[in-house]
C-alpha cells in the first residue's frame, strides 16, 4: 500500500469516529431544499475530507415532515406512481394526498433521488431518519440542528 492510499485510509477512519447527527426542521420549508440539503449531509460534501466513494457523511434526523411545504401547484399536479409487481398494478397517488397520508415517504423519495444509484447510497439511506411530528427518539444521540439556506 502507498503512503497515500495508508494516509487516506487513516483519514477516512477518522471521519467514520467523528460521525455527527444533524436534525432538521421541515416545518414551512420547501420539500426539495430540506431533501437536497439531507442528502448532502447524508454523503459528507460539507466535510472538509469528503471521498465520493467513500461514507464519510453524518445521520440526518429530519422532524415536522407532516409539515414540509409544496410550491405552486405542485399538491395537485405531481404524481407519485408506484408498481405492485402484479398486472396492471399500477398504483398512483397525488403529492398533496401522499402529504396528508404519508409525508415521510414522500421526503424518503425525493432524498433517495437526490442519492447516487450505487451500493454507496443504499448504505447511506439507511443513516435517513424522518418523523411526521417534532419529536424523535434520538436525543441521546444530541443532535445539532442544520441551517437551510
């Protein structure tokens, strides 16, 4: 092994010791800056030693989903379509009643897009952690909140 690739292996475990937990605070905020500011956290592109192909990213708690806001005629007009497996299995469902039903899932799609389609991200997905109201059961953890810009 080079001296590099020793030192970056070294450096790599340093960033895994010093994972951090990030909450953010859906409430009144736009659905695709809280999902493109959580999957930038989620790969570590704010670190100062980020690796694309390495996780090196911080977990990402994201709270008040129920709360996340649609602009234009989005609650409407977007359509989320998913497929049973079956014939003619067709699902589809309106982004303003998936909000009422089921707004993690729909904050759970919009980060998953914004991941890569590799391994990498589905190791990273996992790290996601999203709750419909303000509470969540990681206090212990004591995360600090991200500031959307």
């Amino acid at each position: 092994m080079k001296l590099s690739e020793q030192t970056k292996s070294v450096a790599h475990q340093a960033a895994l010791e010093n994972r951090h937990w990030v909450v953010i605070d859906a409430a009144d905020k736009p659905l695709g800056r809280v999902a493109s500011r959580a999957a930038s956290i989620l790969r570590g592109k704010h670190r100062p030693d980020f690796t694309p192909n390495q996780d090196a990213g911080d977990f990402v708690v994201i709270i008040n989903a129920a709360k996340v806001r649609l602009t234009g005629a989005k609650a409407d007009n977007k359509i989320y379509h998913r497929h049973t497996g079956y014939p003619g299995g067709i699902r589809s469902v309106s982004a303003g009643r998936l909000l009422q039903t089921r707004p993690e899932r729909m904050l759970e799609m919009a980060v998953r897009g914004m991941l890569p389609k590799n391994r990498l991200a589905r190791r990273l997905f996992t790290k996601l952690k999203i709750y419909r109201g303000a509470q969540h059961p990681h206090a212990a953890q004591k995360p600090v909140p991200a500031a959307l810009k």
